[in-house]
C-alpha cells in the first residue's frame, strides 16, 4: 500500500466506530500441522517473468506455481528413485568446459 492509502485508511479507522464488528469476531485458535517458511530463491529475469506467464495462465500467483512444481518434482523422485541433473546445471557445466578450453588454447 502506499503512504496516501495507509493515511486514508487511517483516516477512516479514526472516524468510524468498528466496536460492533470487534464484538462478532472470533478467535481463530487452530493450529497448521505443516507450517509454511519463506525462502530466497535467485531466478534469471527472463525465467522469472515466464513463471510469471505461466502462473496468469492458470489464474494463480507465481510462488504458489513454483511450489506446486518442486512438490511435483519431489514426488516423482521419490516414485523413480532416480535423480535428475536440471538443465541449467547442464548449461553451466558447458559454459565452464567451453570457457576452460579457450583458455587452454590461447595457454598453448
């Protein structure tokens, strides 16, 4: 929200008395039996902005879909047993090969 928002609504708040819906409100005692953490996750732009797309697609928030992916992935190791090698780590490996042997060839 912005500053302007956070006033009016502050403004509002101010001026209004909220007493009757603070009396109809009710605890809400449950508790999760599987908490959610928050985690940093570094993505190229152009990755970002497709899960983006494909999240809009789905009517859905783009982490909600990223979720839905690594649980998906997680249940299909565990089905296979096998483990996947994920083509980014590919990629890096070749740029790495290719960038060592440039420098092998101009060594020699």
């Amino acid at each position: 929200m912005s500053h302007d928002e956070v006033e009016r609504l502050a403004a509002l708040y101010e001026s209004q008395d909220t007493s009757a819906d603070l009396e109809r409100a009710e605890l809400d005692g449950s508790v999760v039996s599987e908490p959610m953490i928050t985690t940093s996750l570094r993505l190229p732009k152009p990755v970002m902005d497709a899960i983006r797309t494909a999240a809009d697609a789905r009517g859905m928030r783009a982490t909600a879909l990223m979720r839905e992916w690594l649980e998906q992935r997680l249940a299909q190791q565990g089905d296979t047993g096998e483990l996947m090698v994920p083509v980014s780590a590919v990629m890096a490996f070749l740029a790495e090969a290719a960038a060592r042997a440039n420098v092998d060839r101009r060594a020699s």
